[in-house]
C-alpha cells in the first residue's frame, strides 16, 4: 500500500474485544518513518467519549503506557472510525516495543 509518495514497511493489526467483537486497529508505518492508526469500532457505549492508549504487553497483562493517543467518540449507535496520523517518534516507539515483545491498545477504561 502506499500514501502518496511512501510505502508500508510495518503493519500490525488487532482485534478489539473477545474474538474481535468491539472492532479493529490497524497500525501502518511508512517508508517516511511516520505512519497512521486506524479505528474501526463497534457495539460500544453510545455517544461516548473513550481514551485511546497503546501499552506495552498484552490486554490481559498491561505494561507501561507507550502512547496516548487522541480520545474517540462513539455514534449513537456506539460505533466509531477514524485514521489518525503518527509522528515519526510515534512510530519509533511503537517499532521498539514490537521488536522487544507485543503491544496492547486499550480503547476506553474498561468499564
């Protein structure tokens, strides 16, 4: 895939919730160094404004806070989309913890 001028050198992908029930989040760098995060989500609290944070780990073992990222707010049907771009640093970060072992992105608080 490419935007614009730049190619996906890394992709990772996850499902949200048991089996993938709540959405997805796909996170694609470029050849640039910078990159984006894709939300795609469902069957969430309505009209919600829900955090947006990736960790080091696994959701079921969360380790230290990578990023926070801007909050997402859910439809009245509690769905919600959007790509949002990442910095080079981003990237980075995200880049260094995957090669060291996983990440999990937490959508909302867990309530």
């Amino acid at each position: 895939m490419t935007r614009g001028a730049a190619t996906v050198s890394a992709a990772w992908s996850a499902k949200i919730g048991s089996a993938g029930v709540n959405g997805k989040a796909t996170i694609s760098a470029y050849t640039t160094g910078t990159g984006t995060i894709t939300l795609k989500l469902a069957k969430l609290k309505a009209s919600t404004l829900l955090p947006v944070v990736l960790h080091k780990g696994t959701c079921s073992a969360v380790g230290a806070v990578l990023l926070k990222l801007p909050s997402i707010k859910t439809s009245r049907t509690g769905t919600a989309a959007r790509t949002s771009s990442l910095t080079a640093g981003q990237v980075s970060t995200i880049t260094a913890a995957t090669a060291a072992g996983t990440i999990a992105i937490r959508i909302g608080t867990g309530s």
